[in-house]
C-alpha cells in the first residue's frame, strides 16, 4: 500500500507532516470534516479531488421532461454518494448534474470514478471525470484553493466517458497496476503552465 502524507496542525498551530497508511489518513480527513467546523475558521489539507458531470445533461432534460429527467438524476445521485462512502470518500458539493469529491488517496478515487462510470451507463447516462491531487483549503464543510480549480479545468479537458487525471495523480499512482494513457499537455484556463493528463483506461 503506498503511504500518504498528511499535514495537520500541531498543538501551537505549526503544521506537521504524518506519513502513514490510507485508511490513516482517511480517518484523519473525516474528523477534519466533521469535528469542531466552528473552530477552525480555515485549514491546509492534503486531498484528491474527484468532479464528475453529466455529458449531454440539457439534451436529456429536453427529451424527457422535467419529470422524468429528475428521477433519472435521483437515481444518478445516489450511485454518486453511494460510491463514494464506498471508497472511503466523502461528497463535499453538487453542481447541479454533477458532483466534487474527495478522497484520502488518488487509487480510491480512481477506482470510484471507474465504477461510478459503470453504473450510471446502465442508466443510458454518459459521465466525464476530472482527478487531481493537491492542498486544499478547508472552510467548515466546503474546500477551495488553486487545487480546486486545476480539478475542475481538468474535468473541463475530458469527453464523454473519459476519465482524466493530472500528472501529479499519476506519479502517485505509480505502481499500482492503473492502465493509462497520456492524451497532452493542455494549458489549463487562468492556469500557469502546461499540464500533462492521462485518460484513466478501462
């Protein structure tokens, strides 16, 4: 299992880095989100971040009705959350048709998103989804941070079905077996630099 690190604050308000296991690393991002919101007004984190969204969503809206369409995202949110608990991850909003997620660790997140995929396609609904992995900022039960906006621009970059993930996901990742493939190094809107991404292969 690879380690992760973890920065949490020490008991005069530095920070420390903890290198440990996963499920570690998860427990200490659940009580981070989940203990004490009031108190803390903001925190550094380390995350993986998970964004999902529905391709084609308005069309669907169109041919089915709003009805319709409603129980089908119903249906669509619940194999989201459902996933997502499954792999130890915890939902930290909705965009409408879509969701941003996190995880303790990139292969969690990666193996979520494959089977998220899955399942919604048996609903006749195709999704994209954008990883990356970074410090955040956390603000009670929400996030933001440039972390944030690097997963949602590389969310933005993927097609239908795809899985994309940033380099810094894949370097993580090394070892664990994933089949990628490298697709480019797009510039990332009101992002420095050019960033590597690979598709996340089924």
């Amino acid at each position: 299992m690879v380690n992760a690190a973890l920065r949490i604050p020490g008991p005069k308000g530095d920070h420390r880095t903890l290198f440990c296991h996963h499920d570690l690393v998860r427990d200490e991002i659940k009580n981070s989100f989940s203990e004490n919101l009031g108190e803390t007004p903001s925190e550094k984190i380390v995350l993986t971040l998970l964004m999902t969204d529905i391709v084609g969503s308005t069309s669907k809206l169109a041919l089915l009705g709003d009805y319709c369409w409603a129980e089908l995202l119903d249906q669509h949110d619940e194999i989201v959350r459902e996933r997502v608990r499954e792999f130890g991850g915890h939902t930290i909003n909705t965009t409408g048709d879509g969701f941003i997620t996190a995880f303790s660790g990139p292969t969690r997140a990666i193996h979520c998103a494959r089977k998220i995929r899955a399942e919604v396609a048996r609903l006749n609904i195709a999704i994209r989804v954008g990883i990356h992995i970074g410090e955040c900022e956390r603000r009670g039960s929400d996030i933001s941070g440039l972390t944030v906006h690097i997963a949602a621009r590389i969310l933005g970059c993927a097609s239908r079905g795809q899985v994309l993930i940033s380099e810094t996901v894949r370097d993580v990742t090394i070892g664990s077996g994933l089949d990628l493939r490298h697709i480019g190094a797009p510039s990332l809107k009101d992002v420095p630099g050019n960033w590597p991404l690979y598709e996340v292969r089924i």
